[in-house]
C-alpha cells in the first residue's frame, strides 16, 4: 500500500465511529489518505478526528464556507487510486445507482476514472428492501464493487444482516484490490451447512453445521469478483448480492444433485458442506409411534458428492475439501486429499473450544497437494472465507 491513494468517502451511519480505525490501518500501512465527508457523517464522526488520523484536510462542502475556495470534485477523483465509500448508506447507494448528485462525495463518485469500492451499513430489514436490492444491481452493473455487510448486533437493538464489514475486512479487501486486480467473470461453486435425511415427517438426521463457514466463503468470493453457486443444506443464514446463485437443499441425495447441475460450468468447488454420511434406509410415511423401547433404523450410504465431482472434473477445475476429525485429524485430512484428488483441503481444529459449529470464528489449517500446510490462527469465518479465496485466484 506504500505511497497508494486512498480517498475515503464518509456517509451518515452509526459504522462511520469505525473510520477512524479504517483509517489507520491504511496510514500504517503507508497509504495516502484523503477523506471527504457527507453532511450527515459529522453528526457521526467528528471531522477533526478524521483530518488529525489522515493527516489531511477534510473536506464536506463544495466550497470553504470562510475562504470560498472549490473543493474541486474533479482534482480527488483524478487524485484516487480507489474510492472507497464506508459506511455506505442506503441514502448513498440509492443517490449512486440513480444519478443523484447533491453533495462533494456524489460528484466525486460521478467523475471517478478508478474504482469505487462500497462497504453498505444499513440495519436488516432495508438491507433486503427490494428498492436497496435494485440499487446493488445497479451499482455492480455500473462495475462499482461491494463489500457485503456483515451479520451480528444492529445499532436498532435487532440482530441481523446489515453491519458493516469490519475495518480489518475492508482493509484486506482494499489491500488485494490494490495488489492484484479483482478475478472476474469466474465461476465457484460452494456446498454449505448440514444436510438433514428424514427418518418420518417430523423427525431427521442432521448435524450442528449451522452454514456460517460456507456462507463466509461465498461472501469473499463475491467480493472479490467471482460468480457464486451456493448449494446449502438448511440453514438462517442469509447473503445479500446479484452474483450469488442460491440453491436451498435438504438431504445429501438433493445436494447430490444440485451439484452435479451446477459443476459442469464452474471453475472451481469448495465444499465445506457437513454431509451426513448415511439416511435412512427408508422414510416412514407416517409419524413413528414410540411403542418400542429400542427403535431399529436401519442407515444407507449416502453419496459422497465431493469424490463425485472431483472424478468427474475437467482439468481446469479446481477442489477444495473440508475435513472435520475429532482425533489423528492431520492424518486423516492429508488422507482425505490424496483418496480424493483435491487441490486443497481444510481441516478445522475440533480442540480450540471458540472454533464452534454456529459461531462466528473458527481454527483452520489448509493443505495444499504437496502437503504444504498453512495453520491459520483462530479468527472470524469471514476472514478465513477471504483467506481461502485469495489462494484460490492466486492459483487460478
Ligand atoms: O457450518 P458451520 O457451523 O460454520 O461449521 C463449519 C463446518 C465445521 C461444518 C465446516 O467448516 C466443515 O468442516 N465442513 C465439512 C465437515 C465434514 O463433513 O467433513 P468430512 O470430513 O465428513 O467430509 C470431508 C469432505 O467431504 C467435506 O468437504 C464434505 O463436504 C465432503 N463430503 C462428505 C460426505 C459426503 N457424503 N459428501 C461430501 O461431499
């Protein structure tokens, strides 16, 4: 980041108290900073704040108020190596996608020659407001780049989808921007969550994967440019983006399918989906009555879908496993790489007590197909998502 321009555009959200940390991470990093701010943003952030972190003056009006003098919208924009908007508000984005120009941020979106990137803060329910969904359209059409929200406590009291990535996130987002282009125009498909496998109509088989891990992939890779078929089993989680093909399954056997879709056209598979290995042999079709004091449920084999699209693959394709042992996990993984083919796989650690089905963080090591190992600390799902999709590109 030595010496890049970083122009920040500030807008009115609770998020906006981050920037001052966004900012230094980038002053660190020895990025130029510039800042410009929405009207509304001071009512978040105080402007002095904002000019004493990035070392240069603030700007929020057209014009000085005591000297007159311009803000010339066009000299930042011409200035920028990237603009990136954080928080991004529904009122921004709305005035983005429609051409709506009232204040020295807009313009200076408006005559951006380099990219924009958007981190939007917005609280859950306009978060999934069609009108916000249109605007996003419309932005990625116009090759503006997102950074999703992410999900967690709400400035409302709610919990949901809506928060704004953290400063760290954006940060590595900016950083791989910079370093390399974004990879477009690929295809990934990702497995997630756990599958259920009916024993009657009321009762199943399933496991603790509540789809967090597989859904933070998604959202770095959508992030960073690719195309996304998300096949996952059920689960509350939700992501919110135009490149994301999202199909709902059940049972190992509709993921099985799903899958075999979708592959042929993908560039590259991560499956971090917890597949039950095994169903019922057969499914009662009515309510089991419990007059046995021990019941016999008889299990099959369910497909292994990872083995199944890694036999059938091209060889442009790439692999990615996931492994979860709860004893000689190492073994078993590097195992697990070799019988199967892959280009990677990812062994959770079951030993650390925060890496836990349904939380937000997790302890991976990752081995590629020379068994070189990459032990990554305990951090957030997010982060490993992004961790993993930029080995990803860098081997595509
Ligand atoms: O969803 P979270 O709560 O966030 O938890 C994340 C996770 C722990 C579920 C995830 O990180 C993870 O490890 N998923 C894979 C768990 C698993 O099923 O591992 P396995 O060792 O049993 O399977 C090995 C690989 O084969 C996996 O890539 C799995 O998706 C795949 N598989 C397994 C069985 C099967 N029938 N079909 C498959 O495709």
């Amino acid at each position: 980041m030595f010496g890049k321009r970083i122009l920040l555009g500030i807008t009115g959200g609770i998020a906006a108290y981050k920037i001052a940390y966004l900012i230094r991470i980038f002053k660190k990093q020895e990025a130029e900073v510039k800042c410009i701010m929405t009207p509304a943003s001071s009512d978040f952030i105080s402007p002095v704040v904002v000019s004493t972190l990035s070392e240069n003056q603030v700007s929020i009006e057209f014009w000085d108020k005591t000297t007159g003098k311009w803000n010339n919208h066009v000299d930042y924009a011409l200035w920028a190596d990237v603009l990136i908007i954080a928080p991004a508000t529904m009122n921004t984005i709305g005035k983005m996608a429609n051409g709506l120009c009232d204040n020295l941020l807009l313009a200076t979106y408006f005559s951006m020659k380099k990219k924009t990137i958007i981190a939007p803060a917005m609280d859950l329910d306009m978060y999934r407001h069609p009108s916000f969904l249109r605007n996003m359209n419309i932005l990625q059409g116009d090759g503006v780049s997102i950074i999703p929200a992410e999900e967690g406590e709400l400035a409302s009291g709610l919990n949901g989808e809506g928060r704004m990535a953290e400063p760290e996130t954006i940060a590595t987002f900016v950083n791989d921007f910079i370093s390399e282009s974004v990879v477009p125009k690929q295809t990934l498909l990702i497995t997630a969550g756990p599958t259920f496998e009916h024993i009657d109509p009321v009762r199943y088989i399933g496991n603790h994967s509540s789809g967090k891990m597989g859904f933070a992939i998604a959202k770095a890779a959508l992030a960073k440019g690719y195309k996304v078929h998300l096949v996952s089993g059920p689960t509350k989680e939700e992501i919110v983006h135009p490149n994301l093909m999202r199909h709902d399954v059940i049972t190992a056997n509709q993921m099985m399918e799903a899958v075999q879709s979708f592959w042929p056209n993908c560039d590259c598979g991560v499956f971090s989906a917890a597949v039950a290995d095994y169903r019922p042999l057969s499914k009662s079709e009515e309510k089991i009555k419990k007059n046995e004091d021990v019941l016999d449920i008889k299990l099959t084999k369910n497909p292994d879908i990872l083995s199944w699209a890694s036999a059938s693959r091209e060889n442009h394709q790439k692999i990615i496993g996931f492994a979860l042992e709860t004893n000689n996990e190492e073994e078993y993984a590097l195992k697990k790489l070799e019988r199967k083919k892959l280009d990677m796989i990812v062994l959770n650690s079951t030993k650390d007590d925060q890496a836990t089905f349904g939380g937000e963080l997790n302890k991976v090591t990752i081995f590629d197909k020379t068994q070189n190992r990459i032990e990554l600390p305990l951090q957030t799902k997010l982060n490993i998502g992004i961790e993993l999709i930029n080995l990803i590109s860098k081997e595509q």
